[in-house]
C-alpha cells in the first residue's frame, strides 16, 4: 500500500512537471515579416542572433511609425541585403535607428 501511494505520487508530478514544460512564457510572441525581414519594435528575438549593422533614419516625409518602419525597413535590405531581422530602436528625440541582424544557425 505504502508503495502504490509513492507511485501514485511521482505519476501526478511526472504530469505536472510536463503540462508546465509545454507551455511557453506570456512574453513569447510572433512578430510580423515585412519584406522578407522579421521586425521587432520594443522587443529582441528571443533565438539567438548576430548584429551586421546599424541604419539610420535619413530623410522622411512625416513622423509616423508607419513612415518610420517602411524608410527603416527599406534602408536595411538595401545596405544588408543578407539581413534577416532588423530591431528598431524609436527613441522620442527622433535618433530613431535599426539593428539588422542574422539569424544563428540552430
């Protein structure tokens, strides 16, 4: 009887560990691919990744995220052709900028 309760025991924590195991962080997320990039704003991928480079904002018509991101997005693939993500960094001075980045083979 001792035995059975002590088996029954690591059963219900065997299946605890695992239904946690399965779950992910709520601060996992998918982000959008625009171009051909995967495009973080206010976040990092969380695999693992090397910087190539940084682009500037230069010139834009307007101050709109929208406008921000497509000027951002265009002056990456154009300078990092190999670019597959790029991490933009908007600050409220306007030094806006975007880390291109390559994804670490797995």
């Amino acid at each position: 009887m001792k035995y059975t309760v002590v088996f029954i025991a690591c059963i219900f924590a065997i299946y605890s560990f695992n239904k946690n195991a399965n779950q992910l962080p709520n601060s996992n997320a998918r982000v959008t691919q625009v171009n051909g990039l995967y495009v973080f704003t206010d976040c990092i991928p969380t695999n693992q990744f090397d910087s190539i480079g940084s682009v500037g904002l230069g010139f834009i018509s307007g101050t709109q995220y929208d406008n921000i991101k497509t000027n951002l997005i265009k002056r990456t693939i154009k300078q990092f052709p190999e670019a597959e993500g790029l991490i933009l960094k908007l600050n409220k001075n306007g030094l806006d900028k975007g880390i291109a980045n390559v994804f670490k083979k797995q």
